[in-house]
C-alpha cells in the first residue's frame, strides 16, 4: 500500500499490483533510456569528485524517500557513469553487454527472491538444466555436473576446494597437519592471479604454487612442467593438481590441453581447466583441435557472464564426478534437514556442492539467454568477435608505429606503440591513460615479457570490422599526439 505526502507517493513495501507496475515503468524506461545510448556513449566517464563526496557524505536515511524521488537520483546520478560496457568498443576486462532477455530474466528471479539451496522448486531444476548444458558445450562427459557462482575467481576456488580433498582425504577436517608430504599445484605464468588467491584461500600457501613457463607463445610449456613435477617429486614434495587455461586474460591462447591432461594423470594429479573467458570455443567446430583434452578434465571453471553475454553475475564450476564436490562441501544444518519422503525434499541440494547456502537464483537468466541466443547464433557471434580482433591486429601490422607482440587463439588482441624515442613501456602507460580520457574505445594494459602492452579482448555482440579501424586509428592518433608533447 502507499502513503501520500505533499502529493508524492511514499511507499510502504506492500505496494497495490498498479503501484509495483509504475515502479517497474519508471525503472524500465531508466533502463531503456540507457539501452538507447548505450552502444555510442562514451566508453568510460569518471563520475565527478563532487557528486563521489556527496554520497560518501549521505547520512544514514532517518525517513525513507519517495519511490520516484529514489529512481530520479539513480537515473541522475548513478546511470550516467557507468564504466560503459556495452558501448561498441567496449574491451576490457572481458566484460559482454548482457543480452536483453537476460536483463528481464533477472528482474524475475529478483521478484521470486528464491533462496536456490535446495528443496523442489522450479529454480533448483531450472540450474541443473543449465549446468548440463554447459557441460554439454564445453565437451564434459554426461553425468558431469556441478553448480552457479558469482564468477571465475569463486569457479576457480571450487573446482580446486574440490581437487585439495580429492587429493589430499580429511583436509576438510584435519587441514593440512595430515599430509605427509608438502602438496604442490601448477599453473603457468599466464594463469589467472585468482588461481594463486584460490590456491591461499584453501590454506595451501602460496608457495604452494609452482609456476611453469611459457613458450613463445605464451602457452604452458609442457616440457618445463614436465621436469618442475619430477624434480618436486624428488625433493620430497607432492604434486596434487595442474591448472592449465582455456583462454589466458593476457593474450586469449588454449594452453596445449591434452599434453597436459597426460602430464597430470601420469602424476596422479587433478586435472582443472580455467576456461572462465574462453571453455565456451570448444563449441566452434574450427577450434576443436585446440580444446582436445579439455573433456578429460576433473574440474573446469567458466563464466556465462562473459562469452554467453549473459549479465553478472554468472560463474560455473563443472566437475566430472559432482561426488567430489560434495566430499569438500556437503553440510547440512539441522533445521533443514527433510525426510526422503517430504513433500519439500528435491533431487539435490546445491548448496552441499559449493560454500554458499544462500544462492540466489542465477540460473533463470542463463538459461534464458542459452534459450534465446541457441548455439547456432552463438557461433555466429563468436566468428564475429574473433573476427573483430584478429582485424584489429591486422590493421596494427600494417602501421609503422605499432607493433603486435602477441598472437591469440580467439578474441584477444594485444598492440604496442613504437615511440621514436625514450621509455616505450611508460610511453604506452600514458598512452592507455590517453585512450582512457578520449573514451572512444576501451582497452586495458598488461606485461608481456618485460613490455607494457595494450590488451582487449573482443566479447561485445555490438562490435563490427569499422569499430577495428576505429581502434587502431585512435592509437596511432593519440600516440602521435603524445610523441609531438615529448618532442
């Protein structure tokens, strides 16, 4: 029900069904305002230092405000700076604007408010079907299950939480005082950073963590991993788990996925997969051969909410066997334990498969936009991006300033810029900064080799072949720009 105060609505939180539908209205048309503004607004703007010190200044609301008064203020104050995902060139930080039927699945699931731990409810089915096609699409045997999570960094921690009891029995209860060996875990040196937070978080330590080198292009060496397992073994160490990627964040390359799967099951090793930005291309029928043993995985992390383009937040934990998921996590509190034959019980628990208890229902929009999208026209949208990318890298080649110090195997692209003279590594940090403030295109940086380089990877259903020369003009422009201020 609603109140009226100086002919302004104040809502109580029961509001009448034609209350909460002009509610939903105003929200709507804030959101369609931007939708609309979206793919040509600038790729990032700075929210102004005045209005950042307002807010941190907002006291604590003594009398709650209007339902449209609320609305206004986010329209006018929040809406406006966003980072700009979405915007045509939008290319960093793997982000993809979410698709449409996404954003309306999620106002749903937000309505039901479910609490998808378990029971027999429709959202606990709705995520089982989900996690069987993601298993699906990227090559994992039937049978293979696992759950929804906020995002790669949560995925990863799951999927190696599972490989630390797998391997190591009773470290959930005991720790690691039971082990009679040091374990040891191995990643490239291109791996994700939250491999190592993950690998910290489960009370491995850090050094834990061997990292293997990279070959020329920027893969796991396999012969380097090879010679590091065996000459752990023979210091007294225990080699546990190989963590190779499905697409690296720096370059977007497929670590050799089969060589590797044999090193680790000739060590006896869990086999995990961070495929959080790139698992989903084992779906393309050209790319198979580089995702060839990525079915012989024990665990593979991944996020819809990058190359599904479904919104945040949308992570994936898959495993072969979901057994050893229940092993780490399972636990049941007492007030909800439910007989076989309750009329609440359902096929599972989610809950006993990953840390959470409360988990909201993300399910709903992943199967809404997989539903939607099908991957007929998926493939279609990720021709695109790679397309997009590999046009940005050909278009840098042919310039005399820039360089390409990376190849990628999907939609990655890395350039450099060239400064006649000086510093080219703080050069091209001021230069990223340059491309920043322009905000006609957004891209991140990164090292490769000792160079700060220009990276962005291509996962924007907006982007076309002219948004490529955009890129690259941009660069060169700008770059020349700040080589006139050096001179």
């Amino acid at each position: 029900m609603t109140t009226v105060q100086g002919g302004r609505r104040r809502a109580a939180p029961d509001l009448e069904p034609a209350d909460f539908r002009a509610l939903l209205d105003h929200a709507a048309a804030i959101a369609t305002e931007h939708w609309k503004r979206q793919p040509e607004m600038r790729a990032y703007t700075r929210p102004p230092e005045e209005l950042v010190a307002a807010w941190r200044a907002a006291p604590l609301p003594e009398r709650g405000e209007t339902l449209d008064r609320v609305l206004d203020k986010i329209a006018r104050e929040v809406v406006p700076y966003p980072l700009g995902v979405g915007q045509r060139r939008w290319w960093g930080f793997i982000n993809s604007p979410p698709h449409p039927v996404g954003i309306a699945a999620e106002l749903i699931a937000s309505t039901l408010k479910n609490n998808c731990a378990g029971t027999s409810q429709m959202a606990v089915h709705v995520e089982l079907t989900v996690m069987d096609w993601l298993a699906q699409l990227v090559g994992l045997p039937r049978g293979s299950g696992g759950l929804l999570v906020s995002g790669g960094s949560m995925a990863n921690l799951v999927g190696l939480a599972a490989a630390r009891e797998a391997k190591l029995p009773g470290s959930r209860r005991r720790g690691l005082r039971g082990a009679a060996r040091q374990p040891t875990l191995y990643a490239s040196t291109e791996a994700h950073s939250c491999i190592r937070r993950a690998v910290e978080l489960l009370g491995l330590g850090s050094d834990a963590l061997r990292l293997v080198p990279v070959d020329r292009e920027y893969r796991m060496d396999v012969g380097a991993l090879r010679a590091l397992m065996a000459a752990d073994r023979a210091a007294g160490l225990e080699p546990i788990c190989v963590v190779a990627s499905a697409g690296t964040v720096n370059t977007g390359v497929v670590d050799p996925l089969a060589a590797i799967g044999d090193v680790a099951r000739e060590h006896g090793c869990w086999f995990h997969v961070d495929g959080a930005y790139g698992a989903v291309g084992a779906a393309l029928p050209e790319l198979a051969a580089l995702y060839r043993g990525m079915e012989r995985a024990d665990s593979v992390a991944m996020d819809p909410h990058k190359w599904l383009y479904v919104p945040y937040e949308a992570g994936a934990t898959l495993v072969r066997d979901p057994a050893t998921l229940r092993a780490m996590f399972a636990h049941r509190a007492e007030y909800l334990a439910l007989e076989e034959d309750s009329y609440l019980e359902g096929p599972v628990w989610i809950s006993d498969l990953g840390p959470q208890l409360t988990r909201e229902f993300r399910a709903l929009k992943v199967w809404a936009v997989m539903q939607a999208v099908g991957l007929e026209r998926y493939r279609e949208l990720w021709r695109n991006d790679i397309a997009v990318a590999r046009e940005i890298v050909r278009l840098a080649a042919r310039q005399p300033r820039l360089e390409v110090p990376a190849a990628s195997d999907l939609s990655c692209f890395c350039v450099r810029y060239v400064p006649g003279r000086g510093d080219a590594n703080a050069f091209n940090r001021t230069l990223l900064d340059r491309t920043h403030r322009d905000g006609r295109m957004f891209v991140s940086g990164t090292m490769l080799d000792g160079r700060f380089v220009l990276r962005g990877c291509v996962t924007n259903f907006r982007s076309t072949l002219a948004d490529a020369e955009i890129c690259v003009a941009t660069i060169v422009e700008l770059g020349r720009h700040l080589e006139e201020e050096h001179a």
